[in-house]
C-alpha cells in the first residue's frame, strides 16, 4: 500500500527567515511614504463625510425656503 505524506512548502524552523507575501512587501512600502498615508487619510474623512453627510448637514438638501432665497449674510445664513 502506498502512503502520500504532504510537507508544507516552507517548513517552520526557527533560525530560518520566512518570505514576506506581496502583501506584506507592498504594506510595508506603503506605510514607510507619508504623502500615501496622509492621502489615505484624507480619502477616509472624504468617505466617512459622505456616509455620516445626513448628521453633518442637518437640513433636507430638496426643500427649499423661496422666501428668504435673497437675504444677506446673517446668523442664520452665513454665505447669505
């Protein structure tokens, strides 16, 4: 009878260094250029500013107020 063994292509043995993923290697990369991380935070607060746009906001975007459409800057409208 013929027995199949299956050994794991990188074998754990301490002392031996494993290689990275592409994934790794490529999250590595990124998070040493600080212009890709402060462009990946900036889209993150452009993301969470759409998503949560309804609690920032605070008025309904359709209903318009006709009657003070010309009034100029004040408390209440600040661009007028």
């Amino acid at each position: 009878m013929l027995t199949l063994t299956l050994e794991s292509d990188t074998p754990s043995q301490p002392g031996i260094p494993q290689e990275k993923s592409p994934l790794q290697l490529a999250l590595a990369r990124f998070s040493h250029n600080r212009i890709a991380i402060f462009g990946l935070v900036v889209l993150l607060l452009l993301i969470l500013a759409a998503v949560f746009a309804h609690v920032i906001a605070g008025y309904d975007p359709i209903q318009r107020n006709v009657k003070d459409r010309l009034q100029p800057p004040s408390g209440e409208y600040l661009l007028g």
